[in-house]
C-alpha cells in the first residue's frame, strides 16, 4: 500500500508498505448538508438523545444511522437496534405519549476474514 505522508512544512512524501491485513476507513463523519444545517450539533452529527435517539431541541425528528450522534461505531448493526426503537418512538409521538423505547448502545463492527 501507498501513503502520502504530509509532514508539519507541508512537505509531502509517498510511503510504501507491506501489509498481510489491510482494512482502510475513511473519516466518519455526516454528510455537509447534515453538518450545516440546524439540526447538527457542534461536531456536525444530527443531535439525538442517546437513548431515544430523539432530537433535543427538535421533538418531532428522531435520528439514526450514520448521521446520528449516539457514541457508536456508524454501522449496520447498530441502524438494525436503532430502527425499531425510533419506530416505537414516533409512533408514541404521534399517539401523545413521550418516547417509550430506548437504545441500548449497541453497534458492531463484523470484519470477514475468509470464506
């Protein structure tokens, strides 16, 4: 693998490595239209409680997946435990209740190694 390794003059040089295992990742981070808009939070993910992924300063929008602030890896895992409890939620919202469900943190982060 090549890298272009910046160093504090601005000067740039090409690295090359040799790896048996590689898994790049590049910076998380919400979309700028999320970052920039009303709904984010000062690290520009879309603010949510942490526990009913609701938005604490806009109550009928609820957040998940990628763009939403809970302290989680961004992953598929954690979207298939944040889907239902946003669901439940919204479905409260609109019945007149507060949030009923809660998020419990979850997240995962599968790395396929073999067949």
């Amino acid at each position: 693998a090549w890298f272009r390794q910046t160093d504090a003059n601005g000067e740039s040089r090409t690295i090359e490595k040799t790896f048996d295992f590689l898994h790049a990742v590049p910076p998380q981070r919400a979309p700028e239209f999320i970052r920039q808009s009303p709904l984010a939070g000062a690290d520009g993910w879309l603010e949510a409680d942490h526990e009913t992924l609701r938005h604490p300063r806009f109550g009928n929008v609820f957040s998940l997946g990628d763009v939403c602030a809970a302290p989680n890896a961004k992953t598929a895992a954690a979207v298939r435990k944040q889907a239902p409890v946003v669901a439940e939620n919204v479905l409260a919202l609109l019945a007149g209740r507060g949030p009923q469900a809660i998020y419990d943190g979850y997240g995962s982060c599968p790395l396929t190694v073999e067949r």
